[in-house]
C-alpha cells in the first residue's frame, strides 16, 4: 500500500494520494489550495493514475482543487450530500475573515464534471482500495471520515488495522472547531464519542492539518475525548484548530 501526504496552501491541509502499490490507479484526498501540483509531482514519481478524489468537508482549504485535479485525471469526486452546495457556493462555509481575505485577492472556482455522494457507512472499492466513509458531523453537516484497512504489500499488518482520513474531525491533541457555518459542538461530540472512540487503538488517523496520530493516543491525551470517556461530555468550547 502506498500513501503519499504533504502540507499544501496557506492553512497547510494535508492531501493525501492512496494507492496499492507505485504504477496503480490511485485516490485524492482533499486537495486543497495549491495541492494540485503536488499531487502532479506524486503521480509522477509513483506513475500513478487519479481515478477519484474524496472530500473529508466541504471548506475550501480542503477541496480548492478538487476540480483541476478531477478534471485533469478525468476523475470522479465524492463528497456527502449536507456539503454538496459548497461545491458551487465555497464562501458559505467560511468565516467573516477567511471570506475577505479570499474577496481580496484573485480565484477561480468550478464545480468537477462528475461529482457522487457519500452516504454514511458506504463501502467504497477505489483504485484497488477499501474505504469505509463515516459520516461525522460538527465541524460542517456533511463532513465525514474516511477508514481503510492498512494493507502493507497487501498482507493485513500485525501493527496497524486501519487508516483513517480525518479531516477536521480529530486533530492529534484536539478536533475541529465549531463556530463556522453548519457547524455545532454537541453534534461535533457525539461524532467523536460514535465514529472515534470505538475504533481500535492501533487505527493510525491521518488528520486534515497537522501530524499523524493514533486513536490509541487520541484516546489517553486528547482533552476532548478525555471528557467523553469522563462521561462530562462538555469538552470545552474553544478548541485549537488549523483549518478554516
């Protein structure tokens, strides 16, 4: 299995490129602002072929370009049904600041040819590749999350079960915020305690900014689901973030 992420654009969101090995279709996840030549420069090192991009939410910093990308490979993009609008109106989930910060300098925007939506617990077979796509509202009412079971050399591995694409769900050491539009804290926990704290420990989770972490370090460190396992469930309401 091979999984090729970088940091791209000025909030620094991870896109990931998924494959089953070098030469192989492949998948995108969340290319975001300026992703797309660092996608180009995977795909030539690797000789890969995109044939889907998957969206974790609708926000920009995490589908800007979803649709160069999608259209340069001829490939499908998903994203859930509760964030399809913001492929043709991106500034209704951004902030007040994001929005004129954005208004003051020059963009484009396109919707990709060929969009499908995700459903929770939907079972994907992309390039080769299992996802399983869990819909985790919080951060915006359609983001969801994305498992795949770590297959190295296509055997399961004794050490890892899955991988895990986060998005801004879960960040190692905190979660997403919440005070954007379509977001909600209570909806944000109770995605945390049914989609995060039942995984295994050893699930590695690959987040929307920021370095990879673990479920089984999530679990013992991370203040927000420290309170869920608590059983207070407040879980503050200021939580660091990176993205949008």
């Amino acid at each position: 299995m091979l999984i090729a992420g970088f940091p791209a654009g000025p909030w620094g969101t991870n896109c990931y490129v998924v494959a089953t090995g070098p030469g192989q279709e492949c998948v995108v996840v969340d290319p975001g602002k300026d992703a797309a030549s660092g996608v180009a420069e995977v795909v030539r090192e690797h000789r890969l072929k995109p044939v889907s991009v998957l969206v974790t939410h609708g926000h920009v910093d995490h589908m800007w370009c979803v649709a160069p990308v999608a259209g340069s490979y001829d490939a499908t993009a998903w994203i859930h049904p509760a964030d399809r609008h913001l492929l043709s109106d991106p500034m209704a989930g951004m902030s007040r600041e994001t929005t004129q910060m954005l208004l003051g300098g020059s963009y484009e925007w396109a919707e990709p040819d060929d969009v499908r939506e995700l459903a929770d617990l939907q079972e994907l077979e992309l390039a080769g590749v299992r996802f399983t796509v869990d819909h985790a509202p919080g951060h915006t009412e359609g983001s969801v999350t994305f498992r795949t079971p770590y297959l190295p050399g296509g055997q399961p591995s004794s050490e890892v079960s899955e991988v895990m694409f986060s998005g801004d769900l879960l960040f190692a050491g905190s979660i997403g915020r919440t005070d954007l539009p379509g977001g909600d804290h209570p909806t944000m926990l109770r995605s945390l305690a049914t989609k995060v704290l039942p995984l295994a420990d050893d699930v590695v989770v690959l987040p929307g900014h920021g370095e990879q972490t673990s479920i089984g370090r999530e679990r013992a460190t991370n203040p927000y689901l420290l309170d869920l396992l608590d059983g207070d469930g407040a879980g503050g309401t200021s939580p660091v973030t990176r993205g949008l």
